[in-house]
C-alpha cells in the first residue's frame, strides 16, 4: 500500500474520502490541487500532511516563470501560504515549511533551489518513514504478550505515508510474535478509527473490535484494556498534546482506571515554541461534518453545532511519550528539549 508516492513530476496518493469501500488512486500535479487534498482529508494525519505539503512545496516552485529572484521568492511565499492556511494544528505542516524557507533562504539561483526542494521533499518523507520504523521498535517494548489494546483515530500507514506510529507501535508488537487485541474507537465525526484503522488491522489480521467513542469507559472499567496509545498533530515544550477530538477524555478515563497512556509520534510533531497546550492553535471544521454522517443528516434541519477537530490532553495523563529517539516521561520539558 503506497499511501504517498512521489512519480517525479506530480504525487499520487490513496484517497482517505473513499476508503475503505473504494482503493481510489489521485495524481495531483500542482500545489492548490495538493492544498485542497489536505482541506478535505483525502490525504490526512500530521505526519503525512507534512509530507505531501513537501511535495506540494516543491511541485508549486516548479512552475515559476521567472528570472528575478526577488519574484521567485514573492511567488514562493504564494505557494507556501496556501499549504499552510490547510490544516492548522498539524505541526508537521509547519515543521516542512520552515524546512523549506531554510532551504529558499540559502539556495543560490533559481534553478538550483528548485532542484533542492525536490531533494529535500523526498527526503522528509524518507525520514519520516524511518522514524515511523525507530519510534514503533521503541513503543513495542512497552507492549507485553496478550495485552489489549484501545487506539483512537488513524495513526497508521494512512497517516504518515509511512508504517505509522501508535498503530505502528501495535504492529510492531505483533511482529514480534506478541498476541495483540485492539479496540478501535470509530472516532466521530468522521470515522477515521471505523473506516480506516480497522481497514489497515484487517490488512494486517491482527484481531480488532470496532467500538463507539463513548464505549471506551466502560471497556476500560472492565479492566479489558491493558494500555491506550494515540499519536499526536502537536506536542507543546511541556508535553500537553493536541491530538484528535475524543483523547482528552480517554486520558481521563485511563487515569480513573489505571491504565498507561502513551503517545507515540515523530520529533517532527513537537513544537518547543509553545510553552504549553493552551497556545496550541485547534481546528474548527464545518459543524455539518457534525450534523452529517458520510452526508446524511441525521438532525433536525437548522441544528447548530460544533466542531473543534483536535483536543489538548494535558501532561500528567500522559505515562509516556513514545519519539523515534526514545522514551520520554515527566517532567517532559526537559526530554522533548534535547530530542527535538
Ligand atoms: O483529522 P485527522 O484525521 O488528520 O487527525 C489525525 C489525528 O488526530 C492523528 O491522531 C494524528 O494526526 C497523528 S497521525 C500519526
């Protein structure tokens, strides 16, 4: 499964929208069409926006006509602020633009800053895809035979464009020979845990259950769960983590019953120039994404709603943040200091 693949001269990606009913392939050659992908969650998950938006970066500046550096660079910017206006709370949107500026501020002419931005888009994603591999290795240790575990979202191949973080670190363990249970929550409003993790674990065979959101206490009050991992879209200088709406009140839950609750995500998500989860910038997206399932409208017309798409789960519910550099747990400013 090729979730993000660079073909040159445009990159091609599995459409998110479509799964897991239809496998719909996209080649998208310009930098809107690439901005548009990540608006409507065809292409989704920190990790993998900042990999496309690599692509999407180096695609944009190919199509500058123009001898001047001084339009280059006003064209340039164009280009890197219809990526960054896409998906706010994604640090690693942010994390691949500033690694582009950097690359703009000391490239040399024109047609060698072009080439480099290609360079460097491919090797983002190359990177990411072997933190991906480091950060599962490390979180399968924290993974024990027969244990049962509950995710949220889609933190897999799908949302890195790699082999995933925290449902890396669940594959990873099965991989080991460890027998693995987990339980999905199908994470409302727009089912990334019903339609696209439980499609990559029935890739992968390992047993799943698919459960409501608001299931997830009373599982966990069973004592049926052994440990909870999500993965993150920012991480603050203190180790608050805005991840997707819903973590917050597993990470209650899990305290309140006494389960681990780790977050596995790239250094690349960590963001040291917020001193905490309150300065995390959240999402709001269309309040009929709350008054629609997969477009039919299950309220009364005229219902007003709410959308905030990411929550902050504060630090001390956290038992562990799992990076491709190692383990951290608090105090975590300290930690996520030095790996990031
Ligand atoms: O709105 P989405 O589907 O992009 O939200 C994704 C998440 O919240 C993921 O948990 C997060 O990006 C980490 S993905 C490895």
């Amino acid at each position: 499964m090729k979730v993000v693949e660079w073909l040159g001269d445009r990159v091609r990606i599995l459409d998110q929208t479509k799964l897991p009913h239809e496998e719909v392939y996209l080649e998208l050659s310009d930098y809107p069409s690439i901005a548009s992908a990540i608006v409507e969650l065809k292409i989704r998950g920190a990790p993998a926006i900042g990999v496309v938006a690599g692509y999407g970066i180096a695609l944009g500046v190919q199509k500058i006509e123009t001898s001047s550096k001084e339009e280059f660079l006003e064209k340039f910017q164009d280009v890197v602020g219809t990526i960054a206006a896409t998906r706010p709370t994604a640090r690693n949107l942010f994390w691949t633009i500033d690694w582009m500026q950097k690359v703009v501020a000391g490239g040399q002419d024109i047609g060698q800053i072009k080439q480099a931005l290609v360079e460097e888009a491919i090797k983002i994603h190359s990177e990411g895809v072997e933190a991906d591999e480091k950060l599962s290795q490390h979180g399968a240790g924290l993974i024990q035979d027969n244990f049962t575990i509950l995710t949220h979202c889609n933190t897999g191949a799908l949302a890195t464009g790699g082999y995933g973080t925290a449902l890396g670190v669940i594959k990873k363990a099965e991989e080991q020979g460890k027998n693995i249970k987990v339980l999905v929550t199908e994470t409302r409003p727009l089912l990334q845990g019903a339609r696209l993790t439980t499609w990559e674990l029935k890739k992968t065979n390992i047993p799943y259950r698919l459960i409501t959101d608001s299931m997830a206490g009373y599982f966990m009050s069973l004592e049926k769960v052994n440990c909870v991992i999500v993965g993150a879209d920012r991480i603050a200088a203190n180790g608050d983590t805005a991840n997707k709406i819903g973590t917050y009140s597993l990470a209650v839950l899990a305290k309140e019953n006494g389960i681990p609750f780790y977050v596995a995500a790239p250094t690349t998500t960590i963001d040291l120039s917020l001193a905490s989860g309150d300065e995390i910038p959240i999402e709001q997206r269309s309040p009929d994404e709350v008054t629609h399932i997969q477009g039919v409208s299950i309220a009364p017309e005229g219902t007003q709603a709410q959308n905030p798409t990411f929550d902050i789960t504060p630090y001390r519910y956290i038992t562990a943040i799992i990076t491709e550099r190692g383990i951290m747990q608090e105090p975590y400013g300290d930690g996520l200091r030095v790996i990031a």
